[in-house]
C-alpha cells in the first residue's frame, strides 16, 4: 500500500476567457492540512473541483497516492468527501433521511451510526424536522455529520465554517484534527483561520492576475 | 511517432493554417464539377419516359439529401472524436457542420415537394423519405438550438456534442420506424432514386453533382472551421499573425 | 468519537480497513437512488398528479375539437392517446435532473464511486414509476371516454408501459442536456420529441391493432427493443451530460 | 431555347428547385465567409483589448 498523499502538478485552468488556475503546485501527505485562502474570485472553489476531478485542467495533473487520478476516477472518488458552498441536502427530507440517502450511495451505514454522528453536531432535537425548516447553521451543522460519516481519507472543504457560531467553528476544527490523527488529508478553502494546531497546518494563497 | 499527425491535427494555428490552404482545392474542383453537372443533367441527359423533365429535379434534390445525411453523419464523428478526445479542432469541425447541414435539408424538402406535386399531386406527401428528412431538420434545428442556448463556448461544444451522438444513433432508427409506418398505410412511394437501370447519360451528371456537392461542403467547412478555431483560442501570438493584415 | 468506523487511537489502518470493508454496493447505491427519488416524490403529491390531470385534459380536447360520435373517435384514439402520453411524459421531465442539480445532488453522485450512469439510470427508473406507469394504467380509462372496446385494455396498457420506458429514458436525456439552461421547456421539447417519433409510431400502430382486435405483437416488440436500446445507451449519454454540467 | 426552359411543362418545378439551391449554395458561401471576417474582426478587437490592458 502506497503512501496516502495528494499532489497538484502545474494545475492550469482557464474558464472562457479568464485563466483561473495558473500553474498550482501543491504537495499534501497523510496527517496533512492545507489551507488555500486568497480574495474571491482567484479560483480557491476551481482549484478544490478540478482536485476532486470535476473539472478538467487544460494543463497539469492531480495525483493520489502517486497515481494520476484520471486512470480510476471512481476509485478516487470512494476515498474523497468533497462538500461545496452549500450543503447537499434535499430540503423535503429530515437530516436523518438526508444522511441515509447521501452516505448510503457510498457505503453501508447503521442506524446507530448515523444517529450518533448527528448527535455529535448537535443536531438530536431537530434531526427529524425537515431541512427546509432548519437554520443556515444547523443545514452545514447536517453536512459535517455526513463529511465524518463518509469515513474517507481525504476531505476537500469549500469554506467549511461558513454561517456556523463559535462552538460550529470549533467543531470544524476538532473533526479536521480528528481526521488528521487518522493519517487523512484536508484540503480547505477558506477566508478565515481554520481552528487547527498550527503544526499540520500548511498554506497556499492564491492571488488575481 | 505515429500519432504525430493526430496531434498536429489538434493544433488549432496549424489547422487554420492548414484550412486556409485546403480551401481552393476543394472550391474550384466543386463548381467545376457542379457546372458540369447542371449540363449535363438539364442539357444531356434525356427526359425520363416517365416523368418527363420533371425528373431532372433529382440533379439538386438527391445531392441536398445526401447533403442532409452525409453533413450529420461527419458532426456526430466530430463530435465523438473531440468527446473522447477532449479535442478543441474537433468541435469545431462539429460546429461549422450544423448550419451547412440545416441548409441542405431545407433544401432537399423543398425541391422534394416541388417534385411531389407533379408526380403525387400534392406538394406534401407523408412519404417515408420526406418525412425523415423532415425529423432530420428538426434534429439539426434541435442541435443548434441547444448550442446558442449555452453561453460558454467549451460546454457549448461538450453538450451539443452528446446530442449531435445520441442524434445519429438514432437516424437509423427513425428511418427504419418511418419506412414501416409508411408501408403500413399507402403504396410504395413512386420517388424512385438512382435506378440501377438509368442510363449512363442520366447518372454520370448525377454523380458530378454528389461528388460536387460533397467537395462544396468540405470547402465550406473549412472555411467555417478557420472561423470557429479562431473564436476558440486565447493564445495571443499565433492570432497576432493569423489576422494582421 | 464511537460514530467513526475505524476511529480508533492507531488511526491509519483502522481507518483503510473501514474504508474498504464497507461501501456500498452497485445495487444498494441504485436502491437509494431510487428510494429517495420516490419519497420526494411523495412528498410533494401535486407535482406528482400534474402529468395525469394533463393527460387527461388533453385527451377531453380531442372530442371537443373533433366529435362526440365515439365511432370516429376510435379510429384517432390510439393517435390521441400517444400523442397525449408523449407530451404529458415530457412535462414532467424539466424537473428530472433540476432540483439534484440545483441542491448539489448530483455532484455527490457524480463524486460517490459510483458509476454515475448506473445512479442515473435508477433515477429514470424511478420517473417512470412515477409517471410512465400511472400513465399506463390511466390510458384505458382515456380510450374508453374515446370509444375504445374494453378487450384493448391489456394492449393499451402493454404499449403504454413499454413505450413510456423508452420515452423516460430519452427524455433524462434531454433534461441532463438542457440542465444548465434557464427556461428550457420549449428547447428540451425541440430536443426530445424528434428522438421520440419511433416510440410514437411504434406504440399507437400497437394500439391500434389492440383496439382493432389483431395481433399486436410485432409492434410491441418493436418498442421493447427501442426501450431495451435505451436503456443501454441513455444513462450512458445523460451521465455524460451531466458531467459536463458540473464542469 | 424556349423548349428548353419550358422543361416540358415542369419549368414551374424544376426551375424554382434549381433556384432555390443556388440560393442555399450561395447563402452557404457568404455566411461561411462573413463568419469568418466577424471572427477575424473579433480576435483583432480582443488582441487590441489585451495589448492596452498591459
């Protein structure tokens, strides 16, 4: 079994006439989190969906594990949680039967489980209203339930403390170190500091042209 | 390397380059080919014992039909290949065919109903041919209609691209359906084309146009395609040459 | 922290093993899939009844605009009854793919592992449950009101069936390929119906051979086969599409 | 000659056909030319746009 690592070679990405990504280099090993900041608009959302394999660079390569990701996306995939602005839930459902459907598609979860995980966000009390009575909050609150439910080793987070408190925020910040304990990877787009020690902590920022 | 030509193929100042030069090569054997047709087709050839000169229709009406099938046939392979490939030229190719091919088809329905009329009566038959190239319109129409209503010119070309495939897997299929729904409910259709018994004096003249129009429609995509290469590239320094001037 | 499968202090390996022991397989992902199309569906019972309350308006225009006498509406039934159940399926098709796109959805499919073809296919089967087949059951009741004999019931409903898989199946077609665009009912039609002629021609000659008394076999298995070749290659092409859309 | 425009009593059919694919012919080559030049035209502009930018 190769070593766990995430590696972005010479990533170039152009969107109709802008050129958004421009040469990105990034390195990431097991227990490892990178931070990419930068104003809005400098392509942090583009660099996360061209890692996870949404978007095709017109240069340059993503490697898992020192494979191109490109000779077995679905496999790449299996080991990613990408979770973008917005939480992916259906609002006519509960946050139980949200996670059911969403982690299920990927891997086979328990009851128990998937009740423990909504309780560690604090969600008990409302874990059964539907989702478009919940607040923005307790939505990114249900997708952090299901980013640790996922049981993947690596996470890509699009702005993952947006519209959540100070404890919301901590809670970020103790599922990303719980997840680094693990030898996983986080990369993480984000205007603010991630709540994590500054030790595994790494940087990219990414600037206008 | 034996794949060196394919992706010099996907070069784009290449191919503009190389579109450029094509050009003429296809355009003059194409009119001479047509002109001599048209002689021979209005002037040489005899009437049909049948139909008289009303047959002589089939000079422009059988090339635009072949036009219709033979244009939505090279799209969709355009199109696959700059799929599969992720090639830009590709789609391009598959988008300076759309409106050629749209072009045609109109015209084969056209001359086709003027045809009907003196043979069935009517302008409009629901005869299995017509009512193909009729879907096959709508299809081309479907087409560019999905293209102008994407903005992005690269998403444009990826999704219409998945049509122009699902499309062409399906002419078979129409046509098939449309012949068996035909012989279901009239007579055979009297629009017999290319009989193997027409004289050498009817054919020869009906093949120069085939192959002329054939020729027409390649220097009319390369004219097409030097437009869509163009409107596809950012890189400033091969463009700076290619339009100064 | 008990919640994690492989949350345990030496963290790594525990972790591969959880990863690899659990996921999912094929045919579980396809039965959510389609589990939670249903129950969304469900949830929002108008949308679901707005297909059939069309096809049935639709088909009450025809004896207005042609005759009462039901021995001359029986010869345009099987045209009308098409007519109707391919415009009906169509109208509930902008929403196929629309709502997955829009709450994320479908990038969840699309990055999940899965075949993102085999997903969609689970969700067209679940838009055919929802719309093909109450069409299938209710275009009898439509023939009767247009002079239909009750001996064509099981014809009607077999063509029906058949064909509305056919007509699903194209249809997820055209909406993955106009997910993008705003407005799109009038484009997704020019795009859908002409790739729906066979099914519409195939399926009202075996209606008409079921309400005539014949054999309707042939036609029948002509649909099966359309249905059977969409299955094969529009998940395929919807798949496609929506990849690009995620782009 | 005037037989032969008289196309034996088709000239109403045959003449229009013939017409009406001259005109496609036609129309095919100065659209696929004007598109060029636009495109042409376009690239000048963006060029222009870019060279005063920097």
């Amino acid at each position: 079994m190769s070593e766990r690592s995430l590696q972005g070679e010479n990533l170039h990405l152009w969107r109709g006439d802008r050129h958004v990504l421009r040469g990105v280099q990034l390195s990431l090993a097991g227990g490892e989190c990178l931070q990419v900041t930068g104003p809005n608009g400098t392509g942090k959302t583009s660099l996360l969906r061209t890692l996870c394999g949404l978007m095709y660079p017109e240069e340059g390569r993503v490697l898992w594990a020192g494979q191109d990701v490109r000779s077995d996306l679905p496999g790449f995939h299996a080991d990613l949680a990408y979770i973008g602005h917005e939480p992916p839930l259906k609002v006519d459902l509960t946050p139980r039967e949200n996670l059911y459907y969403w982690i299920g598609v990927r891997r086979r979860i328990s009851r128990p489980e998937l009740d423990d995980a909504l309780e560690r966000v604090g969600a008990e009390q409302w874990r059964d209203r539907p989702v478009r009575t919940l607040s923005a909050g307790q939505k990114r609150r249900v997708a952090l339930a299901g980013l640790a439910l996922m049981a993947v080793p690596l996470w890509l987070l699009d702005e993952p403390t947006t519209n959540l408190d100070a404890e919301g925020q901590r809670l970020v910040g103790k599922l990303i170190e719980e997840q680094l304990l693990r030898g996983g990877l986080v990369v993480a787009a984000i205007h603010h500091e991630l709540p994590v020690p500054g030790a595994t902590l790494r940087r990219l920022e990414l600037a206008h042209e | 390397m034996a794949w060196t030509w394919f992706h010099r193929l996907g070069s784009p100042p290449y191919i503009y380059a190389l579109a450029g030069r094509l050009t003429p090569w296809f355009a003059w054997p194409a009119g001479a080919l047509i002109v001599g047709g048209l002689y021979g087709g209005l002037v040489l050839a005899p009437p049909d014992w049948q139909q008289g000169d009303g047959f002589r229709i089939i000079y422009v009406h059988a090339p635009s039909a072949w036009m219709s099938l033979m244009v939505y046939t090279t799209m969709a392979v355009a199109a696959g290949t700059g799929l599969i490939w992720r090639m830009k030229v590709a789609h391009a190719v598959a988008a300076s065919c759309a409106p050629i091919g749209a072009s045609f088809t109109f015209a084969a329905l056209v001359t086709g109903a003027l045809w009907g009329q003196p043979m069935w009566g009517t302008y409009w038959e629901w005869d299995p041919r017509l009512t193909s190239e009729l879907i096959l319109l709508f299809l081309y129409l479907g087409y560019m209609g999905l293209r102008s209503a994407i903005e992005d010119v690269q998403r444009a070309d990826r999704m219409s691209a998945v049509l122009a495939v699902v499309g062409v897997v399906n002419v078979p299929i129409i046509h098939y359906s449309v012949t068996w729904w035909n012989s279901l409910h009239q007579a055979p259709s009297v629009m017999k084309l290319a009989k193997p018994t027409m004289p050498p004096s009817m054919l020869i003249p009906l093949l120069m146009m085939l192959l002329g129009f054939t020729l027409f429609f390649f220097a009319v995509l390369l004219v097409r395609l030097r437009a869509e290469v163009l409107s596809r590239e950012r890189s400033a320094t091969w463009i700076r040459e290619a339009v100064s001037p | 922290m008990s919640e994690y499968p492989g949350d345990t202090e030496g963290a790594t390996a525990a972790l591969v093993s959880a990863v690899s022991t659990s996921s999912a397989s094929p045919l579980d992902a396809a039965r959510l899939a389609l589990s939670r199309d249903l129950r969304l569906a469900f949830r929002k019972r108008g949308q679901l009844v707005q297909p059939l309350v069309f096809f049935a308006i639709v088909t009450t225009l025809f004896p207005l605009a042609i005759t009462p006498e039901l021995s001359r509406l029986r010869d345009v039934a099987p045209g009308v009854l098409w007519v109707a159940a391919l415009l009906s399926s169509l109208l509930a098709l902008e929403f196929l793919f629309r709502d997955d796109a829009y709450d994320g959805t479908l990038e969840q499919y699309a990055l999940s592992g899965q075949s993102l073809t085999w997903l969609l296919f689970a969700k067209t089967a679940a838009h055919w449950l929802l719309t093909g087949l109450p069409l299938a059951l209710m275009a009898p009741l439509a023939g009767m009101s247009l002079g239909v004999p009750a001996a064509a019931v099981p014809g009607i409903v077999a063509s029906v069936a058949v064909g509305s898989v056919a007509l699903s199946l194209i249809g997820a077609v055209g909406a993955a390929l106009t997910l993008g665009i705003k407005r799109s009912g009038a484009l997704l039609s020019l795009l859908t119906l002409p790739l729906a002629m066979p099914v519409l021609i195939f399926g009202a000659r075996a209606t008409e051979l079921a309400i005539k008394g014949g054999g309707y076999a042939a036609p029948l298995q002509l649909l099966g086969a359309l249905a059977v070749l969409g299955v094969t290659l529009a998940p395929l092409a919807a798949a496609a599409a929506v990849r690009i859309n995620l782009e | 000659m005037k037989e032969f425009l008289d196309m034996g009593g088709y000239a109403g059919y045959v003449w229009p056909s013939y017409g009406l694919t001259l005109v496609i012919v036609v129309l095919n080559i100065v659209w696929a030319r004007r598109l060029l030049a636009r495109s042409r035209e376009e690239a000048r502009r963006r060029l222009a746009m870019r060279g005063g930018a920097t």
